[in-house]
C-alpha cells in the first residue's frame, strides 16, 4: 500500500490535481486505489464530486498501474511517464460521491500494445458501484 509522497513515484500529477490519497498494488493485469473525497478538492462543487473528478480519479489509477509496471520494467529509479486519456467509452456515473466518502477503484486491463492501454475501471463507494468505464491511455515512451 502506496500514500502521499509514495505514489507521487508512479504518477506525474500533482496537487492541487491528485486524485489518488492511497494505492493499494498492482497484479499482473489489474491495479486498485483511493480517494477520499474533501470538501476542497478543486473538482468538488456543493458537496460533491463531480464527474470529471470521478473520471480524473479513473485515470490516475490506471496511470499508478503503469506507473508500477514502468518501475518493474526499467528500475525503482525511473520516473513516472507523462501519459494522455485517448479515449473514454461507456462511461456510466450512477451518482457522484459526497464529501467524506471514499472511492475505492480498480482498473483491469484488456490489451496492451506498445504505449497504450485499454482497461476496465471500476469505483465503488463502499459496496455500491457508483461509476464504470473503458479507458485508453497513451504513455509517452
């Protein structure tokens, strides 16, 4: 488990953009973290977290993914690589998290060709799935 300063070695965002407060690990295929939602988050508007909070979150997990996998690939010394969402399908938001509520969001990947990866995400606010998606990201070699 991954937090603060920790995962700042995976990803190249920082605050006041972070969407990720904990990593929970990677497998071979599939990468899980967290967010805890506070009321200051520069995408929280009236108590809620709005959608393109929820999706940066996806992203920033699927990045952390990468981001492991790029450190078990070139060294614990290499640094995160800039990457880009190229393509968001079959987004479904059932509801945005409230202040105080954590999501949980694992991302499963489906292929990987050279620098991109398509993958399946996941969050969850407790045991209720409140957002789904398929993700491409693009990494900068």
């Amino acid at each position: 488990m991954l937090q603060g300063e920790e995962i700042k070695q995976l990803i190249p965002q920082r605050e006041p953009i972070m969407m990720i407060d904990t990593f929970y690990g990677a497998s071979e295929t599939a990468g899980k973290s967290a967010l805890t939602v506070l009321a200051d988050n520069v995408f929280c508007e009236n108590g809620q977290l709005r959608e393109m909070g929820v999706i940066e979150h996806i992203a920033q997990t699927s990045a952390a993914y990468n981001g492991v996998k790029n450190k078990q690939n070139n060294g614990e010394d290499s640094k995160p690589k800039l990457g880009y969402i190229g393509e968001i399908k079959k987004c479904q938001i059932v509801r945005l998290p409230r202040v105080g509520e954590q999501l949980v969001t694992e991302v499963v990947v489906t292929a990987q060709v050279m620098n991109v990866t398509l993958m399946e995400a996941t969050t969850k606010v407790c045991d209720e799935t409140i957002a789904t998606c398929q993700i491409k990201l693009f990494e900068e070699d």
